[in-house]
C-alpha cells in the first residue's frame, strides 16, 4: 500500500471540512456552546459516570464529542491527525470555557504523542474506523492507552451498512463486506455535513473493517470485551429513503434486517 500517499490525501481533505463542519447545523456548535452535548445518549448510558476520570478521545475531529466529556466532568484530551482540527477544537474548548487538551498526531503515534499516559476511559468511534488500514495496530494503541481497570469504548457505524449502494433508492449490493487488499477510493465533493458545501480537496481512501475484526483485535491486544451492541439505526442520513426519528435515522422497510450502528465496552485488566 502507498500508505503515505493515502494519509495525506485523506488528511487534506479533512483539513478542508473542518471549518465547514464548524458552522454546519449537522454538528451544532452553537447548541453546544449554549450547553448543549453533542453526545448520543447511549454513550452516555454505556461508557458510565466520567467526572473526576481522565478521558482520551482518539480521532476527535474539532473536539465537540471531546469536550461534552468534559462537560461531565472528565479530565479530557483530544488527539487528532489534522491541524485544523486541532486548531478548531483548542479554540471552541475557550470559548465554551471547558479545560482540555488537544494534541495533533497520527492515531498509530498516540502513545508516544501523549506522553505513555494511561487514561481511565479510552474513547473513540462515530465514523473513525474506516479512515485506518490497520485495525490490529489499532487495537494495540488503544488498548497500551487503557489504565489497569479502565474503560475502552467504540460506537461505530456498522460495516454491514457499507456493502449497499450508497446513490440508489433501495437497497441493493455494491460493495464487499470483506477488506480488500487496496483501499476504497473516494472522490466527493461536499461533506456529510454540507452536501452543497464548495471543496476542492476530494480525494480520500478507506478501508472495510468487518465486526469480527474488530473484536479479535481487541481481544488480541488484551482487553476484555463487556458487551458488543447491534442497533437498527443510525447517526446520519445514510440512504436517501430513510425515515428520521428524532435523532437517529432508520430504514422502516428493513429495520429488522439491517444492523447500522454498534458499541463496545471493553476493559483492561488490573
């Protein structure tokens, strides 16, 4: 793989989207900044009370789900690939009046980025596995960023929704539910955020990563699994014949079929 290659083209585009996703209604930073959490319920039911706990937030984008932790009293730390992101989160973390830290580095680099800290609660999910080749090495770092008796916790999209043609009105298969050797590429303009947002920086690349993968490679780095959730919704429009319900959007003629979105809780052992 031209894995460098790879980087640096997903990186740029991230790098683009970061002030569009800043401004955009689908993140909301101003309900945020007026007291609001940009997390789902469900996390917060399933990672459990984290004031007075250090939390690390693996891929955390302009710092929005970072600092909603911190809103609930964890000691937080954001670490991000792009610049920009970092530049945005350090900003909203004044103005909102919130403590965190915010570190800019590959995810792969986290624990020589952050110092070999151990954290209570590692963080991460919404829409991060796809952009790594290596779910193993993955696996490795989060699991060397745990505490003894700490907490690691995922909620993710899941990879059964991306074998379906994403441009369809109805559910029809396109893509492998098994990784490939190359990665997918993909040139879009706009965001999930902004699907008429002006952006030049198109190009980007992301890899399948099946459930069983996943969990094996957690397991393989030493963690012990608590729970793996399977839900019929999801966070976002993922196909255009979906049905909103409040926050979440579902597929009514499928929703006992298709899996969209799982958690994992894991923990490392004293």
């Amino acid at each position: 793989m031209d894995a460098d290659r790879y980087l640096a083209a997903n990186r740029r585009r991230w790098d683009e989207r970061v002030a569009i996703h800043r401004r955009s209604d689908f993140y909301d930073a101003a309900g945020f900044l007026a007291g609001g959490s940009a997390l789902e319920p469900l996390e917060r039911e399933e990672v459990g009370a984290v004031a007075g706990h250090t939390l690390v937030h693996l891929q955390c984008h302009f710092g929005l789900d970072t600092l909603s932790w911190a809103r609930l009293g964890a000691a937080v730390t954001g670490l991000d690939f792009s610049a920009e992101a970092v530049r945005e989160a350090r900003a909203l973390a004044r103005e909102a009046g919130l403590a965190g830290e915010f570190v800019e580095a590959d995810v792969y680099d986290a624990v020589a980025a952050l110092g070999g800290r151990a954290f209570d609660v590692v963080y991460t999910g919404k829409g991060a596995l796809n952009w790594l080749p290596d779910v193993g090495r993955w696996a490795a770092t989060a699991a060397a960023l745990v505490a003894p008796g700490g907490r690691f916790y995922l909620l993710e999209f899941h990879p059964f929704g991306d074998v379906f043609d994403d441009e369809a009105d109805s559910l029809r298969l396109r893509y492998p539910y098994f990784p490939r050797a190359e990665p997918l590429r993909v040139d879009d303009p706009g965001t999930y955020a902004d699907a008429a947002a002006r952006t030049v920086h198109n190009e980007a690349y992301e890899w399948m990563h099946p459930l069983g993968e996943v969990v094996s490679a957690l397991v393989a780095a030493g963690l012990t699994i608590e729970f793996l959730h399977e839900f019929d919704y999801t966070l976002y429009e993922r196909f255009r014949f979906m049905r909103r319900e409040g926050r979440a959007w579902t597929l009514p003629e499928h929703r006992e079929s298709v899996p969209l979105l799982y958690s994992i809780r894991a923990r490392k052992p004293v």
